[in-house]
C-alpha cells in the first residue's frame, strides 16, 4: 500500500479505496483504518504541505481532504494547504494569502499543485478536536464520494544533496562550528 504514498512522513495508512484523507495538524488522533485512506499529523506551512499534497494526489480514490486539529503555533501549517488549494502560489511559489512564516512550495510541479486544486475538496476543521465531530464530517465524505479522479500523479521526491560545512576562525568567539543544510549550527567533531 505504501506504493500509493511516496513522500514519507507521520502517517497511519487505512483503506487506499476510501476517498478521504486526513491531517490532524498538531494533534495526536486515531481513526478507523476502514474509513479513511490515510491519516497523520502536518507540522510544517511547506515540507509539510508538500508531502501531504504528493501523497493525497498519489492516490486518485482521495477526493476529500479534512485538515483538522489545533493548528500548529508559529508554522500555521493548516492555513498554508487551505490558502493553496484556494489559490495556489505566486511566481515566486509562495502560496497565496497564507498567514504563515516561509508558506513557499520549492519541490512541487506546478502541475501537481493544479491537481491537488481539482481533484480533492478540502473540509475546514482547523482547531476541531472533538473526534465524533470530524468522524460525522469523515461520514459525510464517504456518502458523497463522486468516485476515483483517474490516474495516480506521482511526483518524484527529489533527494538533496547533504552538505557540510565546517568553519574554522581564530578570532571568532566559536573557533569551529558546523552549519547543515538547514541552517542548523553544531561544533564539529574533535573540536573543543
């Protein structure tokens, strides 16, 4: 089934043959495998936002996507993929009207974009957290599955080079840092 799925990420597979999927954002949720196609939380307003598009529009039979849950604190991740699937990105690939910090989708086709916009419906339950709430809106979903979109669009995960980066100085107040690709600052190895 993973198959169905490329991108990876916190997420808890059901039945491929279900037509909804679901991002629970910040919270921790379990639902019925029978019901839903798949199901994880979504922590970030673009890596986030872009697995969740490749993995949803990977699986045709997905036509509803219900982002639920208390949205993610500084990251606004919720309000990211509802403003994509309103309106899209910019030249610039950042997604149009987020609120969010850095809302840019860097790994996506825009042809993956325009098929994540057609082929599902997006159902706002940001900060809904009342599990017999979201299952009724899961019920709904399935009563009005309109049927499989056509073919899987898969997009190819591409995989980023690691880079490291050592920077050594005598008059710094770190002699000897390490930087990643993220940004992230460490003190090499065999430095003190």
């Amino acid at each position: 089934m993973t198959k169905l799925y490329p991108w990876g990420g916190k997420m808890e597979f059901g039945n491929e043959e279900s037509c909804v999927a679901l991002v629970t954002l910040s919270d921790r949720m379990d639902f019925s495998r029978e019901k839903v196609a798949v199901y994880g939380s979504m922590k970030t307003e673009n890596l986030g936002v872009e697995k969740v598009v490749a993995n949803v529009i990977s699986n045709p039979r997905i036509r509803f996507l219900i982002v639920c849950g208390n949205e993610v604190r500084g990251h606004r991740s919720g309000d990211s993929i509802l403003s994509l699937h309103r309106s899209g990105v910019d030249e610039s690939n950042r997604v149009v009207g987020a609120k969010s910090a850095i809302p840019y989708i860097e790994n996506l086709p825009r042809g993956a974009i325009d098929r994540f916009r057609t082929q599902v419906d997006v159902v706002d339950l940001i900060d809904v957290t009342d599990e017999a709430r979201i299952l009724s809106v899961i019920d709904e979903c399935l009563s009005r599955n309109p049927g499989s979109f056509g073919e899987p669009f898969i997009v190819e995960q591409v995989a980023k080079e690691q880079r490291r980066e050592v920077l050594h100085t005598d008059f710094a107040l770190h002699a000897g840092i390490d930087l990643d690709e993220y940004g992230v600052v460490s003190r090499p190895c065999g430095v003190d």
